[in-house]
C-alpha cells in the first residue's frame, strides 16, 4: 500500500520580488566585516567581536558529520544586503512591493488580531516594527538588534555571544562576523505577557545570506511567548541561514519559543539557538521544520539553575530532494531539573529526515529526569529517516528514558478506518493529522495565516 | 604506547558528543609466541586454521585488524557437519600465555551451539585481540555464547562478523564483565529472508573498568529480524559506551528491529552514553530503540531490606535478577554457574 503526500503549496512563499537593494555586499574577508559594521555606524566593541569572529571562522573546519555542504560557496553569498528601505514605524511607510509580500504572507493580518509586536526582516534588515503601548508602559523592549546595539548598549554588550560562543561552530563564527538585523527582546521582572510577540524573516535576493541575530532575555518571575517564521523564494542558486539565537529565562521566568521554518528548497539552514535557563524557569520550544534543502538545526536548553524544565516539540517534514538533519540539545546543570522531548518526523519522495540530539546530565543534575520520545513515518520506499540520538549520563540519581520507532502507516489502522466507512484517502489523511497532532496542536496557528497554511495545507493535501 | 582510535560508529554524529569513537592508549605487544593454552571440546567438526584474512566491514579499527591478520597467534577454522554438536573453546591467560591475538571462523551448514570463553588464571597483565566470524548457512540454527572473564589488568578488543542466510536463526549472547578496558565490536550482516538474529549482552563494570560496546546490523533480506537486548551495571568510576545500530536497508520489506538498552548505575562517578541509532531507507518495516539509565529501584530496595537482608546483597540480588533473564539463555550449566559466581565476586 503506498501513502501519497502533497508537497507544500508554496505558490505564496515563493513570491520573488525585484532584487531591489541599496547595497549588497558579496563574499567575506576583513574589510568586507568593517565596511558593514562600518554601515551600520555600529561601537568598536561589536567590530571587535566581528573581526574575533572572523578569524574563529576561518580557522575551524566544516562539520564532518551531517548532510553534505560541499555546495555552499561562501565567495557566493551575498553576507550583507540592504533593500531599499529605512526602519518604518508605520506599515504605510513600507515600500510597496515588500509591504505586497507580507501581506501574502498575512503579517498584517496576524497584527490586526492584537498582536503586540510584529519585526519582520526582509533581506538583511529589519524594515517594520510596531508594538503595543500597553507593553512599552510595561517596560518591555522590543527593537530590532541594531537598535538594541545603539540605544541598550549595556545589555547587549552582557549577552551578545555569550549564551552561544563564537567558537560554537564554524557558522556561528561566520553569524557572529556579519551578523545583521533581528529581535532584541527585554521583559523586566514579574511582567507576564499575554499574547505573543512575532517576528518574521524572509530572504528575497538570490545568493544572499540571512544572519540575523535574537536576542531575548526574560527577566525573573517574567513570561513571553516569541514566535519566528521565515521563508524564502526559490532561485536556483543555492542561499545560506545562518541566524542565532540567544535566549536567557532568568529564574522563576517562563519562555515559550516557536518557530516554523518554511525556506525555500534552495536554502542551506545552518541556524543555531540556545536558552540558558535559570532556577525553576522553565524553556519550551516548539519547531516546525518544512522547508528548506538541507537544514542542520538542533535548539539547546541549557538548565543552569535547580529545578529548570524545558520541553522540546518538534515536527520535520521532508520531501524530494531535501535534507532536513534537526533535532534538540540539552545540558542538566543543576539539581531537580527535567527535560522533555518529544519529536516526529515524516519524510517522503525521496526526502531525508534526521533526528540528532544530545541529553547530557551531569554530575550535579541529581534528581534529575528526562524522557525522550521521537517517532519518524516514512511515506515512500524512495525517502530515508535516521534517528541519532546520544544520552550521556554522569550521575546515578536519574531517571532517564528514551524511546524511538520508525515505520510506515500501519495497514491494520487503514483497514479499521476504512471499515468505519473512511475511504482509503480520507484514512491515510487522517493517520498523518494524527501522527502530527500532538505536535501541530502546539503550534500558534491561530496568530498567523502563514502557519495555517503550513500544518493544514501540508497534512491535509491530498492523499491517495 | 600508542593512542588510537576505536570502535568508529558508522554514521558520525558532532565531535563533542564524544561518542563518534573511543581513543585509548594500547601497548601492543612486541613479541608474541604461539598462544598454547587453549582448550576445544567437539566431536565432530572438521578444524583447522585456515582462517580468512578478508577486510572486516566495520571492526575495532584498521591497526589492530593488520595486527590480527599479521601476527594472531591462534587461528580456528570450524566447518559443521550434518549433526548437531556443541563446541567449546577456552582460552586460559597464565603466566607463561599472557598474549592472544586470535582468529576464529565458523562456518554453520548445519545446527551447533559454540561457546567462547576467556579466561584469566594470572593476575598479570594481559592483551588480547582478535576476530571472530560466523556464517550460518540457509536455514541453521546457531547459537554463540562469548564469555570474558578476563583480570583487571588485562585489555581485550573483539571484532565479530556475522553473516545470515535464509531462514537462518543466529542467537549471541556476551556475557562482558571481565578485563580493564573492554571494547568490542559486533557486525551482523542479515543477507537472507525470513534470517533471524538476536544478541544478548550483559556488561557490568567497576573500578576504573572501560566498556565500549559497538553493534551494527544491517538488514537486507525481506522478513528478517534483529533484536538486540543489553542490560548492564556500572559501579565506582567504570564508564561504558554503548552505541547500537540497526540498519534497514532498501528491500527489507516486513522485516523488524527492535534494540533495547538499560543501564543500571550503582555509583554517582560512573558515566554511561549510549547511542541508539535507526538507520532506514525502507518503508515497509517496524523499528524501535528505547535506552534507559538511573539507579537501583527504591521500591525493590525497600521490599527486599524488608525480609532482613542487607543494602549490598539486596543490591546485588536486584542486579542478578535483571541478567539472569539472560544468563539463563547460556546452555552450559557449569558455566552459568561460573558466570554467576564471577558476578557475585565482582559485586562485592
């Protein structure tokens, strides 16, 4: 019996608009990383930290694990580009044909349903922002990074490649030498959010390199939900993510991070995200992994302080010709701290998913506990899934448990539905909702049409 | 002495996960004679030494294979015949065979039971490594028991080729709780349909004991199975890496792998990883892994504490019950009392 799954529609992800820009910088080497800190009129100490990253990047290698990256060349991407258009407090201010994307995307739409705050990054830098006034009076700031740079220089100087160090990878040392664009969130003590604060990205000129930087820190007894998109439109040749994220819960603090990655297939997403998580704080994350060609993505929860939680959701999907390696990492730092993971994937038309994760509890982390759970569907005899998964425990006061299983959709269950009256479609339409369900529940649907499309487009195409 | 590195998982996963490969300090031996104490029990196999040099697919890593194929000092070739038979071969280290490197090769056309022991009547340091293959023909039931009962002192690297056929139903079971450091590799390569292969493991280790334990299996015959089970205890500093594949390859249509770890720790110094790996480019199968590690279960503690037994013999019995599942698979009963006695000692 075999199981046919839509690809995604991608007809309004894949909107290309004239590569319009004020200045695209191509390649990577010193003066390239001056000229743009030298662009964006930027303190010595954030060049300092540019050119430290350069030199960290050309010295470490390529990663010797995980798909292949031999197609990325770096002489190739565009590592700066600015579109023709200044940072907007005004949606009206927004050039048209970049204003004519989001609302496809249905960015203004998601805000007329309250959003608070809505940062979206077109190319390299961020052209809209518009928040609440109810949270400004709050004290919650919510900028873009080059903002955040030059009006809370204090805080960003603290937190800025610390929580992900320059040395972390050969990418995060390229991230960190051009980085440009992104969120700079600040939620003071006690203030609780109600509603979530979104953030979109998406690359338009071909060849370019997306490096954008978040940074949110969530101060004690605080809670934010954050939610990220991004997306692309397809040129042939091949574009580079390679954003960070920095996320810091202070104690007693709550942060939910949601993301859904719709790239487009031409894009290499070497994305890098890390939480350190303070003392009875608590770090959720869920993912949803869709686009893409080859994607390399593994969040991290650090738990540094007794009794921190955090929960990994996450859901892959991969189609023809993708490479979708994702995953979670998390570090038990402190006593009473606990973990749960819980990931499906679904590959299909000769598509490659990977689960890749590390649960590492340390000598400390007594009474500590994690489950892990992660099931993989694969649709076709043409796709691939691969679960690689490492548990390093230090300590004996532990429950640690780990489950995995992979197969295809079980032709008893298709015969009980089908004997329930569902046609055969209807049935194997309904098993992959349902194997994604625990997943694309958690997902914010509801605050954008983008994400709706995502989950309901995908797992409702049609089947048979 | 020179630092290599072993064990290589077949797909590598990040560098500071710490689990790709294990490097270790090995002092190979300079000299090594013939290794003469060894004891084989069989009827009726035909045995001689011509053992096949032919690349492992995997294996410990390529320096101790040339040593192996270069210089083992003890070389079985076992051919079966028609009837059933149990073949038994002890390797007992003393004072004057402190080195094996050593090859075996078995070749199953009909049924057999074959036990492989190691075993230390010396506290001396000793070495060994060595190859072992087995090959069960069409519709052979083979089964393979490994015991190492090697010193503290000591360090032993296996490699284990297994090839299945059609119909064919292999069942190994190591029983790894002797040596310093322990490392072995086992490869099952399940060619034919309807093969079926299940692997047994029990490790326990102590002191400063190292166990890297490395199993892969391929399947490629329609309907096959593989099923792998290792239950350990680790006390003191011991540190054990367990990484198991299964791999289901194109065309293994129907065929099942399921692959279950847990490990026991009776110490907050000693480190367990374990890297369950499900490899799979086919639709039509079912896998599944689960790993577990923590501690004595408080409750069992309690209720045994409870008839009047101490903390260390309720402990000990709490581990043995978790082996004995497996141990009670071993058909020789002098050995199964050996294996026990041996655990009991090394509880202690």
């Amino acid at each position: 019996m075999k199981t046919q799954v839509e690809d995604i529609n991608r007809n309004i992800y894949d909107i290309k608009n004239k590569d319009d820009y004020e200045i695209k910088i191509q390649g990577l080497n010193r003066e390239i990383v001056e000229e743009i800190s030298r662009l964006k009129n930027e303190p010595d100490w954030m060049l300092e930290i540019r050119l430290k990253a350069l030199k960290m990047y050309e010295e470490l290698a390529l990663p010797t694990w995980g798909p292949d990256l031999s197609e990325l060349n770096m002489d190739d991407i565009a590592t700066y580009v600015k579109p023709k258009s200044k940072l907007n407090s005004s949606w009206e201010d927004v050039p048209e044909d970049i204003k004519n994307t989001f609302d496809k995307l249905g960015i203004p739409e998601a805000e007329k349903k309250s959003l608070a705050g809505v940062g979206a990054q077109y190319d390299s830098e961020v052209v809209y922002h518009s928040m609440k006034e109810d949270l400004i009076k709050q004290g919650v700031i919510y900028t873009d990074m080059e903002s955040a740079v030059r009006d809370y220089p204090e805080i960003v100087k603290k937190h800025f490649m610390k929580c992900v160090p320059i040395s972390d990878h050969k990418f995060v040392a390229l991230h960190a030498a051009v980085w440009s664009g992104g969120s700079f969130v600040y939620v003071p003590k006690g203030v609780k959010l109600d509603f979530p604060l979104q953030s979109y990205f998406r690359l338009n000129s071909p060849e370019s390199g997306q490096f954008e930087h978040t940074l949110i820190i969530v101060d004690e007894g605080a809670s934010l939900h954050f939610i990220e998109g991004c997306s692309a439109p397809k040129y042939n040749k091949v574009n580079l993510h390679a954003g960070c994220v920095e996320l810091y819960v202070k104690d007693n603090a709550y942060l939910r991070y949601s993301t859904i990655e719709n790239w487009s297939k031409n894009m290499m997403n070497l994305n890098t995200k890390k939480a350190i998580v303070g003392k009875n704080a608590q770090m959720d994350w869920v993912t949803g992994s869709f686009g893409s060609k080859v994607s390399m993505l593994y969040p991290m929860s650090i738990l540094n302080g007794q009794g921190a939680k955090t929960e990994y959701t996450g859901i892959t999907f991969a189609g023809g010709g993708q490479n979708l390696d994702t995953g979670f990492k998390v570090i038990h730092n402190a006593p009473n701290t606990s973990s749960v993971i819980n990931s499906k994937s679904i590959s299909k038309d000769g598509g490659a998913c990977t689960y890749r994760s590390l649960v590492r509890i340390n000598e400390n982390a007594k009474n500590s506990r994690c489950s892990v759970s992660c099931e993989s569907l694969m649709l076709d005899d043409k796709s691939r899934s691969d679960t690689i998964p490492v548990n390093d425990i230090k300590t004996d006061e532990v429950e640690f448990s780990h489950e995995a299983k992979i197969g295809k959709i079980s032709d008893k269950t298709i015969f009980y539905l089908m004997s329930r009256g569902l046609s055969e479609e209807d049935a194997k339409a309904m098993i992959v909702r349902g194997f994604a369900y625990p997943i694309s529940k958690e997902l914010p649907v509801e605050y954008a049409v983008e994400m709706n499309n995502l989950i309901n487009l995908e797992l409702e195409g049609a089947i048979g | 002495m020179e630092k290599l590195k072993l064990n290589n998982t077949p797909v590598r996963t990040a560098r500071n996960f710490a689990i790709n490969n294990i490097e270790l300090p090995v002092e190979i031996p300079n000299k090594i004679k013939n290794f003469e104490s060894v004891e084989i029990t069989n009827s009726k196999s035909n045995i001689d030494n011509e053992v096949s040099n032919k690349e492992l697919t995997y294996g410990i890593g390529k320096i101790l294979e040339e040593l192996v194929f270069k210089n083992a000092n003890n070389k079985i070739r076992i051919q079966t015949t028609k009837q059933k038979e149990d073949i038994k071969i002890i390797y007992n280290f003393d004072e004057n065979n402190l080195n094996l490197i050593n090859q075996i090769e078995i070749l199953a056309e009909n049924d057999a039971n074959i036990i492989i022991i190691y075993k230390s009547k010396t506290s001396k340091q000793c070495f060994h490594t060595g190859i072992i293959r087995t090959i069960a023909k069409e519709n052979v039931q083979l089964n393979v028991t490994i015991v190492n009962l090697l010193n503290e002192e000591t360090n032993n690297f296996e490699a284990i080729e297994n090839t299945l056929y059609q119909n064919s139903n292999v069942k190994y079971t190591i029983i790894d709780i002797g040596g310093k450091t322990s490392v072995s590799n086992y490869y099952s390569n399940i060619i034919g349909n309807n093969a079926n292969n299940v692997l047994k493991t029990i490790y326990l280790g102590k002191d400063k004991q190292i166990k890297d334990l490395n199993y892969i299996a391929e399947l490629r015959g329609e309907k096959s199975n593989i099923d792998i089970d290792v239950q350990g205890d680790l006390n003191d500093e011991a540190k054990k890496n367990f990484k198991g594949t299964i791999d289901f390859k194109r065309g293994c249509k129907k065929s099942k792998g399921n692959e279950n770890e847990s490990c026991m720790l009776l110490s907050n110094r000693a480190k367990s990883i374990a890297l369950p790996m499900l490899l799979c480019t086919e639709e039509d199968v079912e896998g599944n892994h689960s790993t577990s590690s923590g501690k004595v279960d408080e409750k069992q503690l309690f209720y045994i504490m409870a008839r009047g037994i101490s903390y260390k013999e309720a402990v000990k019995l709490i581990v043995k019950s978790k082996f004995n599942k497996i141990i009670e698979t071993v058909q020789d009963s002098e050995l199964k009392e050996e294996i026990l006695k041996e655990i009991d000692e090394r509880l202690n």
